[in-house]
C-alpha cells in the first residue's frame, strides 16, 4: 500500500509539471523511481515497462551533467531498470542497452565522484552476464577490470564489498576454466580467502566450494600437495554446509571426489581410491533422468570405477563402468566434446575387458 501511494503521490507532482516547467525532469526521474521500487516489492512488469520510458524521457531533459550529477543518475538507473527487465524476459537488446547506458554514466563519473563504484560494479556484472550468453572473450576480461576497480573502491567495511568481491571470483573462475593461466589461479585464490573471511554470509558456501576448485585447478598447474589437501578439507568443510536436499550438495561431492581421486595417483592409499566411488554414487542418485549434469555424472563414476578395476580387478566394477559410459553416450549428443570423451572411455573399457 506504501508503494501504491508513493507512486499515485509521484504522479500528482508530474501533473504539476507539465512540459517546459523546471521541475518537469526531476518529477520524471522520481516517478519512474517509484514505479521501479514498486516492482522490486510486487514484480509487475508494467511498472517497470512504464519506469524505462519515465527515465528516457527525463534523460531527454538532461542532455549534459550539471552539479547534481543529474544525467549520469538518470543513465545510472535507466541501465538498472533495462538490467531488471533482461533478467525478467532476456531481450537481448535490455542487455545491450544496460551496458551502453552504464558506459555512459562511468565517464561521467571521473576518479573521485563518489557514485563511480556503483557503475564500475554494475558494468562488471552486465558484461559478465554477456560473456555467459555470448563467450566473448573480450567481455569477461573487461568485465574483470571494472570489477577490480569496484572492490578498491569498496574498502573493508562498505556494505557492498562482499557482493563485489563474490562477482569478481565468478569471472575469475569463469576465466580460469576458459583460460587461465596461474596468475588468475593465484588472484582467484587470494579473492576468495578474503570473501572466506565473512564466515556466516550468504555466499560463504560458495566462497568455501570456490576456493576449493581453485585450488584443485592450481594443484594441477603447479603440483604443490598442500594446495590439493587443503581443497580436500575445504571441500569436505562446503560438503557439510550442504546437507540432503541442498542445490549445490551434487557439485561438492563430484569435485570432491575428484580431489580424492587425485590424491590416490599421487599416493595410492587404498582409503582414497573407495571414496571417490562411494561420493559418486550419492552425486549420481542426486542426478535423476532429466537433470543436465546427468551425463557427466555418469562418466565420472565410470572412471572411479575404472580406477578401481585397474588396481583390484573386480570384474564387476569393469562391467558397471561400461553400463554407465554406455548410459552417458544414450544421453549426450553426437558432435557434443564430452560425447567423444565417453565414447574413447568406452571402448577403452571394452579393451580392458576383452584383454
């Protein structure tokens, strides 16, 4: 009702100020504030349809910046309701907007203007979210800077750092997985124990399960034993924060289960070759027909069988890692990379078995 009667108040003053009155700008840019506050609460999509053409046109009225910073306000938050919009129907062409008007709004806002984090954080994350549609390289590395600018401009303390740091470790594992080098492992590292730091926040777990994977990744870059016994334990501690029925409880059992895996090349120990299929397992029955890690699941449990088979020759784990290869392929897509790697382990599987 709050909402209800700030917007019908907004509007009032907007009849007040008709074309060519002074005021007629800020009434715009303040209704359409309203409205976009209004959907934040009841997610209408007019109120935010009608905020976009209020922003535009008060955005009409202030074609330079002046002391108030009143254009770059304007551009700033006509990219947050387009933003808002994509994310509620992905336009592409939301997307696109949202950036060029950001873009716009961070050149009116120098080194020193106080607003100029927030369009250096929202760029970060707008670019981001291109390279996930698009792969574009080129995005997620300037997406990377603009975020690294945000988090030095939001010390220890500013009540936005922790949301800026937890996008930046998302690029920077995107860029990791795409084509990191060890430098980014290393900043992917160091970012994450810092956000580790806000133990009880909302992305502790992911933060804990991040750095995890980091540095499993810089253990296979760099082959330094302690980086992999720390992802262990640290999966092991994200493993826990992620009971029965918890989303991401799939991802820490398979990533540490891989973890173990390794740690048994490295040292044999017979405990750490058992592990990895018994945490598969479970991963797998949280897969069920249907799910999109399905497949790879399948393939993962079949290659800790296969592990397992090589050392004990158990016939039966041989068996059940084809049935689970096999089972993989009927899933994947031919043309699909993980529909070669099933199909190479498969009939290297059936070699083992012939022999």
């Amino acid at each position: 009702m709050a909402s209800v009667d700030d917007v019908s108040r907004k509007r009032e003053i907007l009849k007040c100020c008709p074309p060519g009155h002074d005021g007629r700008d800020m009434a715009l840019f303040n209704l359409a504030l309203g409205l976009c506050e209004r959907y934040e609460e009841e997610r209408a999509i007019d109120d935010l349809n009608e905020a976009i053409t209020l922003h535009h046109k008060a955005m009409e009225l202030r074609p330079v910046e002046n002391e108030k910073s009143d254009r770059s306000k304007s551009l700033h938050c006509l990219s947050v309701c387009l933003w808002n919009r994509y994310q509620e129907l992905e336009v592409v062409d939301d997307l696109e907007e949202a950036i060029k008007m950001q873009r716009e709004a961070l050149v009116l806002r120098p080194d020193g203007h106080p607003l100029r984090d927030a369009s250096l954080y929202n760029l970060g994350v707008y670019l981001s979210m291109r390279f996930e549609k698009q792969a574009e390289v080129c995005d997620l590395e300037e997406a990377i800077e603009f975020l690294r600018a945000a988090v030095k401009l939001r010390p220890p303390g500013h009540q936005r750092r922790t949301s800026t740091l937890h996008h930046l470790i998302l690029c920077l594992w995107s860029k990791c997985e795409s084509h990191g080098g060890v430098d980014d492992l290393e900043e992917l590292v160091g970012r994450t124990e810092l956000a580790l730091f806000l133990r009880g926040h909302s992305d502790y777990v992911s933060s804990l399960h991040n750095l995890a994977c980091g540095l499993r990744r810089r253990y296979a870059k760099t082959a330094a034993i302690s980086d992999l016994e720390e992802s262990i334990e640290l999966h092991r501690g994200a493993l826990e924060l992620r009971p029965t029925g918890h989303p991401g409880r799939s991802s820490s059992l398979c990533e540490l289960a891989f973890c173990v895996s390794c740690r048994y090349d490295k040292y044999r120990v017979a405990e750490d070759l058992e592990e990895p299929v018994t945490l598969g397992r479970e991963a797998l029955k949280l897969c069920p027909q249907g799910h999109p890690n399905r497949a790879s699941f399948l393939h993962n449990l079949a290659q800790f069988l296969a592990d397992r088979f090589r050392r004990q020759l158990t016939a039966a784990d041989l068996d059940e890692a084809i049935v689970l290869e096999q089972e993989a392929l009927d899933v994947l897509v031919c043309g699909d990379p993980n529909y070669d790697i099933s199909l190479r382990c498969l009939m290297d599987y059936v070699q083992m078995k012939i022999k």
